[in-house]
C-alpha cells in the first residue's frame, strides 16, 4: 500500500509536496565529475601546465568538498563553480575552461543525468518480465478466451496471452538500449557550437567520463542532438505505456463479471467505505493512471522542443525526460506487483470459453483437414451452428450429434462428411489450443520454447545492464584515481 501512495503522490492524486525526478547523483556532482575531466585533459595534451593544473585540481577537490555539507547549495552553474575555484586557487583556475562553453557543459551534465536515470528505469523494466514469465509458466494449459473487437473470437493458453506482454516488455527493453547507445555520446568540447581555437581533446574528455564516444558534429552536439535524444527516450516510454494500459484494461474488465476468472488478491484491494460487497482493484486503476501520466510527460517532452530555433535554451532542458523516466520506473515497479497479485482460475476461465462459440475457426478447419471440404464451406457450417446454438439456448458441447449432422445437411446439401465425434471434438476448446502447434502459437511445447526464450532474453538484459554500470564504473573510478594523483602532485 505504502507503494500506491507514493504513486498517489507522484501523480497529485493526493496533496504533497511536489515531487521532483531524482537520479543517484545530482547535476553538481556531475559538474564536478566534468571539471575533473577536463583539467585532467588540459594537463595531457599542454594546454595547462602540470604544476598550474595540480593547483587547480586541488581547488576542484576544496570546492567539491565544501559543496558535500548537507546545507550547501550544490549550483550546477559553472560560472558559480568557477568563481568560488579562483577564490581557492587563484585566477589562473579559470583556465580550467579553456576550450569550454556553459552550452557543452550543460549538454554533457544533462547526458550524464539521463543515462544515469536510464539505466535505472531500464532495471525497473526487468521487474514485470520476470513476473510476466513466472505466472504464464504456472498457466501453460490454462484455456482463457481471447477476444477481437471486444468479443470472444478463440481460445488459447493464459501463459500464451501473458507472453505477447512480455514480448512486449522485451521490445521496450531493446529500443531502450539502442536509446542509450545515443544518449551515451559526448558534447564535451563542443564548446558554444563551434568547438575552439585550442586543440581540446574530446575523445579523450568522453573516455574519461564513461561515454562511449562523441557527438562529432558540433553543432550537433549542442543544439540538435539534444532535442533528439531526449525525445527518443521519452518516446520508448510512452510506446511501453500503451501496451501496460491494455494489459490493465484486460485485467480490469475480469471486475465487470460477478464471477471473475482472474482477479487481485483481495489482500491488494480496498473496501467501499459504504457497499460492504465491493472490493476495489486499487493498484490496477493506479496503474492505469501512471501509463496515462507517462505517456501524457512524453508528450510535453515533445511539446516543449516543438517550434523552437536552434540555440534557445526551452527546448535542451532534461527536467521533463527525467520526470517520464522516474514515472516509468514506478509504473515498472507496480506493473510488476499486479501481476505477482493476480489470481487465476482456469476452471471459470474454462467456463467462460465452453459458455459460448469461440471453437467454431477448429470446426472448419476439422472439416478440411479431414474430409477436404472448401474452408469457406466449413466456415458457413460453423456460422450456422452457432446461430443455431444461441437461439436455441445451446452451448456448444450440449449439442446433439444428430443436430450437428442436420445442420451440416441444411449447410451445404450434402450429408456430414466425417465422423461426428470430430466435430464434436472440435467444439473442445481445450483439444483446439493444443491443435495450435504452429510458430508462437499456444501448444504448451511451444508456449515452454517461448518461455525458455524470453527467460534467456531477460537474462541477456540482466547481463547487459551489469555491464554497461560496470563500464561506467570503471570510468569513474580511473577518473577518480588520475585526478586524485594530479591534485597530489601540488
């Protein structure tokens, strides 16, 4: 509960203070990881001596030290940084901009915040997959109906069902990566837009602080990039939001029924203040609430960059991106309580599918792969026993042999072609799920390949997510080690 009402908050569902996206570090921290690396640059390539930029590293380590106190400010504005720098280690510290702009070292602050809150929300991702996996692997032959236009169109497995979520999921996990790999270049050097007169060495700027590589052009890496790396991202996020609101809308219709087939645990859901009787899926309407939020952040992400001239300030900021990021990350967690919530039972699922014509696609294809009959024919006769079998209050294992030959005869002129026990197998929704042996489709072998695949997919994610903060890591902790050897060279 404690969870939905920090999700309550995030969204303004109740009063609070408002709720600003967090990542591990703040922008002056990275601030200060960016002014390491650059005077650690200036030193290898001369373009500050080795003595000057002891003393200047130094100052960096005082200022950063300074700012650690819990009352301190933490400015992320350079100038700010700057200033109190000279006053430490004299003006000769401002050559620690050389080759810099404000415009860079807020592009490459901002790139090192997002990726930071990337990772984190790439992580959150993994949370629902799992659960995803766990409950199809507990329902591999569990018949639920499944539904086109809103009507009950064929049966097929619960774990088949909960696969297409996860596929999803896995989907979401790929172009967030791919993300990454574009937020994870360097601006660093690029100076106001135009680079410099001085030979900065930007490879080395961007190995130093964990990027991948550079944002080569620019003008690019100022005031174009940063428009579309912060709209991919927020994009990614939106897209996984709708496919979140269907699931939840699925769920939530199983409370239309009197007798659900799959619902929360009642330990997850509330009580009506006034009608005993009702149990209220909480979490679910939460869920549904923050997809909506997420995608509707996206949206202002893409919104504040619309109709603006390169070389506005407006458009750059990461608040937004952040705030869809933070957001997505709760609504990754909590999807992930849903569904480790659920509870199934496949006999009223069973039910619900016996209770009406959702085998009739089988009847007709029984009638050609054993009799050779026209599949269009045996989709006439399937049409007519289901008319047949609603108007006379029939579900479709209560009828009897000889009306499924008299219906055939009226059909298609023509006596039943093949024995009536097939047909009447068909009308199994069980046998027809089982019949389904083809490429995805939900014959339990097929649906345990699927799940022995999406496991390894999650594994790889695992994998790769332990290694791409293990690369940031390392970065930090070699930036660390040359820039604290530097300062004790004074």
């Amino acid at each position: 509960m404690a969870r939905w009402l920090g999700v309550a908050l995030v969204l303004g569902l109740i009063s609070g203070p408002p709720v600003a996206a967090q990542t591990a570090h703040d922008d002056f921290h990275h601030l200060g990881q960016i002014n390491k690396a650059s005077i650690l640059m200036l030193e290898e390539v001369g373009l500050v001596p080795s003595p000057m930029a002891a003393t200047i590293a130094e100052g960096i380590q005082t200022v950063v030290k300074e700012q650690a106190a819990p009352s301190a400010a933490r400015s992320a504005d350079y100038l700010v940084f700057e200033a109190r720098l000279v006053e430490v280690a004299g003006r000769d510290a401002s050559r620690l901009h050389t080759g810099r702009s404000r415009q860079d070292i807020g592009s490459t602050n901002r790139r090192l915040a997002t990726r930071e809150a990337l990772l984190d929300g790439y992580e959150a991702l993994l949370a629902p997959r799992d659960a995803l996996l766990e409950l199809a692997s507990q329902h591999t032959e569990t018949v639920i109906p499944a539904y086109t236009h809103g009507v009950q169109a064929q049966p097929t497995s619960l774990a088949h069902y909960l696969l297409a979520f996860a596929a999803a999921l896995d989907r979401d996990a790929n172009r967030l990566q791919e993300a990454y790999a574009r937020v994870n270049l360097s601006p660093l050097g690029a100076a106001a837009l135009g680079t410099s007169g001085f030979p900065v060495d930007r490879r080395r700027l961007a190995e130093l602080l964990g990027f991948d590589g550079v944002l080569e052009n620019s003008y690019d890496a100022n005031h174009v990039s940063s428009v579309d790396s912060k709209t991919e991202v927020a994009s990614t996020l939106a897209i996984s939001a709708v496919a979140i609101g269907q699931f939840v809308e699925d769920v939530h219709i199983q409370y239309h029924d009197p007798v659900p087939w799959m619902v929360l645990d009642r330990a997850l859901t509330g009580v009506s203040s006034i009608m005993p009787q009702k149990r209220n899926p909480v979490p679910i309407e939460t869920l549904r609430l923050l997809a909506s939020t997420v995608i509707g952040d996206a949206q202002t992400v893409f919104l504040t960059a619309h109709n603006t001239s390169t070389g506005m300030v407006d458009y750059r900021s990461s608040a937004q991106v952040l705030e869809t990021i933070a957001k997505a990350s709760e609504m990754y967690r909590l999807y992930a309580d849903v569904v480790n919530g659920l509870q199934v039972n496949p006999a009223r699922s069973l039910a619900e599918v016996d209770a009406d014509y959702a085998t009739m696609t089988e009847v007709a294809d029984t009638l050609l792969r054993h009799a050779e009959v026209p599949f269009r024919v045996g989709h006439h006769y399937a049409s007519e026993i289901t008319e047949y079998g609603r108007a006379h209050g029939k579900r479709p294992k209560e009828l009897t042999s000889e009306e499924l030959r008299h219906l055939y005869e009226e059909a298609s002129g023509e006596p039943l072609p093949i024995d009536v026990s097939l047909v009447h197998a068909a009308l199994d929704p069980e046998q027809m799920v089982k019949s389904r042996q083809g490429l995805g489709g939900p014959h339990p072998d097929e649906v345990a390949r699927m799940l022995r695949d999406g496991r390894a997919r999650v594994d790889a994610s695992r994998q790769w997510l332990a290694k791409t903060r293990g690369h940031l890591q390392n970065a930090e902790t070699a930036l660390e080690t040359a820039f604290t050897a530097l300062a004790a060279d004074r």
